[in-house]
C-alpha cells in the first residue's frame, strides 16, 4: 500500500507535501490532520491516503468502514491501489463484513489494469469458488495474466492447473515450463514440484540426482515435505549411496516442523543407531511427539519401548493406553499386543473376551501371529466356547501367511478333530485366503 502523491495547485500541493513530510517522518498524527481537510475538498489523492491511513490505524484508530469510504472514490475513478485495497478488505473481512462479490468486483478493475497482486486474487477466487462458482477456465486465464507480468505465486499455480488438467487439458512439460518460472525466482514450492516429478518419473525420466538438486534447494528454504523426501533418499540410497546421517539431518528438519513421518523415522534411527547413536530416550521423545499427533505407528512404538522397558521404566498400563490408541486406528500389530496383554492380564485385568475381540480384528487384518493366538484361544475355549473348526482354521491361515508356530499348532489340533471337522476348517480357510489374498 503506497501513497498517492500526485496533487494540483499551488497551495493545495504545499499542504500535501508537508503532509507527507510529516508522514515519512513518522508524524502520522500532522500527515492525517492535513490530508483529512484535502480529502474533504474531494482531492482524490488525498482521499486516498487518509483511507490508507484508517486501513493501516496510522495517526489514527484503525478504521476499515472509514478506510472503505474515503477508498471508493479515487478507487471509482479509477485508481488501481484503491481498487485493489479496496478488493483486499471486502475479501477478507478485515473490520467490516467479507463480501466475495465486492472483492471479485474491485480486483477485476484493478487486474484489468495489470495489476498483477489482483490478477492472482481473481484466479485464487475463481479456483476455489469464493464467491463465485468454481470456474478453472477463469483461474487459469487470470493467473496467466499474473504470471506472465512475473508473480511467483501465480507461475507456480498455473503449473499445478497444468500438472493436474484444471482448465487446460493437462500438460506436464507447461506444467514443468511455469514450475520452473517460479522455481527460478526461488519458490521453495515450485522447486519442490518440480523435484517430486523427476523422482517420480511423472512427465519427465525418473531422474534421482535432479530430485535430489530439487528437493535440496526447497529444503534449504525450509520446505517440510522436501526436507522429508530428502532424508528419505538418503535414508534407502535413492539414486546415491545411503547416507544416514544426512538422512537424520533432513529428518530432523523436517520432524522440528512437526512432520510426523520425520519423527516416526527419527525414533527409528535413534532406536536402531542408524547414522546416530543408538539413544532409546531421544526415540522415545520423538516417537512421542509423532503419537501425540495421532500417528499409529508411532503410537504403537510408544508402547512397544513402555511394554518391554526400552529407554523408559518399563509400565504396562501405559503401553496397554498407547496399543489401545494405535489399535483403534487400526494397527494390526497393536491390535495383536493388545490383545495379548488382556490374555496375559498386563496391565489390564485379564479378559479374555477382550483378547478375542483383538487377536480378530488383527488376524482378519492379516496379522499372522494374532492368527495363530486367535486359533489358540478357541482351541482352548478362551473368550468363546471351545471351537476346534475355527482354531484349525485360524492355524492353517496363520500357516499359509508363513507363521510356524501355526504350522505346528495346526498339525497338533488336527489329531483332536474328526475328518469332517478338518474338511469344514479347510474349506472356511481357503475362502478367506480366496478373499483377502493367500500369498501361495
């Protein structure tokens, strides 16, 4: 927001040049008291800074509706800045009422004057449908104004319209073309785009030492997602020799910003000593961080350090609480442990119908030691009544996914069972590997 200084007359232009010396000497009180009179007279520029004046509260108590009044005129003359202001308080709502209809209005003449902040305006209202339906058609036209006048934010959208077919049919080398405009002018969001295409082969050659390049530039400029691909090359050797201790380092970027992939994957190295030294406290810390975001597998880690002791007292309760959290997210694992912590009664009373009630969810998740402990407590009659069918058939799953205490329970439950038994048990075995996949 700039002040206008353009004003005729001798004596009027006198008092706008020592309002505006008043101004730049950081007298906002004098500049308004002066300019407010001028206003009043109908000089347009002078309308005009006492509106940016009550728009910005200086030298005197913010005002929009005033700084909207005194805006309106110069801005229906003409004036691009008031349009556009204008425009910016009716979008947002800044102290007066959010009314799209306006804004969309006064950005259109403002960006039918170039003005390239507006053009961008438009396309973003337009693609999001503030005010206005959805039109992708208008968005891309108002962006490529904006993007062709040098907007960053604009070149970089109008990739993502060509990258996706919105407005245009879809177009992954335009799309790079604008991505690179931007990238150029040091778009953390761009360089990362164009990063993610070449590591994903998405219009261009797989190409890892260019998503490498790419995703170093964004993660340089603090880009979170970039700094977590990157730790994530590093980490498997994508395209490069592994290196773990980069690898940490990006983490650790990305997991300071709250990723929580990044946190999950740094509990794991500090667990496992990958690149660092092995420091089960720093794992647990992080891991905490990342299930206090609600993430599973961090949830389930938490417990897995509390139920054996790990880097913490070992506590039972609270490896119970957090399994709980994970398993009700539906981790098959949590579900598992869960379940065997209400059939060994740690840190929970034992129950035996809550065990069942686990150990099932995890083994129709596919979890092949919930499988062989679900055949075991209805071969016992543990949480059900005793049901040799379903404990064979829950062995020979278990068996099939590659477990091999399934393999030698299915074998010992077999000699308690008649031929019929075994050939039901078969046959409710293989529907549910014909359903959820066998891996023979």
């Amino acid at each position: 927001m700039a002040l206008v200084l353009l004003l005729s007359g001798v004596s009027l232009a006198n008092d706008f040049s020592r309002a505006f010396d008043a101004y730049t000497e950081g007298d906002f009180e004098r500049a308004f008291s002066t300019w407010l009179p001028l206003a009043e007279a109908g000089d347009l520029s002078a309308m005009y800074n006492v509106a940016l004046m009550y728009d910005q509260g200086l030298g005197v108590v913010q005002n929009r509706k005033l700084a909207v009044r005194w805006y309106r005129e110069p801005a229906e003359e003409g004036d691009v800045s008031a349009q556009y202001n204008l425009a910016t308080i009716y979008d947002y709502g800044a102290g007066i009422d959010e009314d799209n209809l306006a804004a969309i209005r006064w950005y259109t003449a403002a960006a039918l004057q170039a003005d390239e902040q507006a053009q961008f305006n438009l396309g973003v209202m337009y693609g999001s449908g503030e005010g206005i339906d959805v039109d992708f058609d208008a968005a891309v036209h108002w962006y490529l104004l904006s993007a062709d006048l040098g907007h960053v934010a604009a070149q970089y959208n109008l990739g993502y319209m060509y990258d996706l077919g919105r407005g245009v049919a879809q177009d992954k080398a335009l799309a790079l073309f604008w991505y690179r405009r931007a990238a150029s002018q040091e778009d953390s969001d761009a360089q990362y785009a164009i990063a993610l295409m070449h590591d994903e082969g998405d219009g261009v050659p797989v190409d890892d030492a260019a998503a490498m390049t790419w995703y170093e530039l964004a993660a340089a400029q603090g880009h979170i997602k970039a700094q977590f691909n990157l730790a994530i090359m590093h980490d498997m050797g994508e395209g490069l020799p592994e290196d773990n201790l980069a690898a940490v380092k990006w983490y650790t970027a990305a997991a300071n910003q709250g990723h929580r992939g990044a946190q999950v994957n740094l509990g794991i190295m500090f667990e496992n000593g990958e690149g660092i030294e092995s420091d089960l406290v720093e794992a647990m810390r992080w891991y905490r961080l990342a299930a206090d975001q609600g993430s599973a597998e961090a949830q389930y880690a938490v417990a897995l350090l509390f139920d054996a002791g790990e880097g913490i007292a070992e506590d039972n309760v609270a490896a119970v609480a957090w399994y709980t959290l994970a398993a009700e997210q539906g981790d098959a694992d949590a579900q598992n442990n869960l379940g065997a912590m209400f059939d060994a009664g740690e840190g929970v009373d034992e129950d035996d119908v809550m065990a069942l009630h686990w150990y099932a969810l995890a083994a129709n998740s596919g979890n092949a030691i919930a499988q062989n402990n679900l055949g075991s407590l209805y071969l016992a009659g543990d949480g059900a009544a005793e049901d040799k069918v379903q404990a064979y058939k829950w062995f020979l799953i278990a068996e099939e996914l590659g477990n091999e205490v399934g393999k030698k329970n299915r074998v010992a439950s077999a000699r308690l069972m008649v031929v019929a038994e075994i050939t039901e048990a078969e046959r409710q075995a293989r529907q549910w590997l014909t359903e959820f996949g066998s891996p023979r």
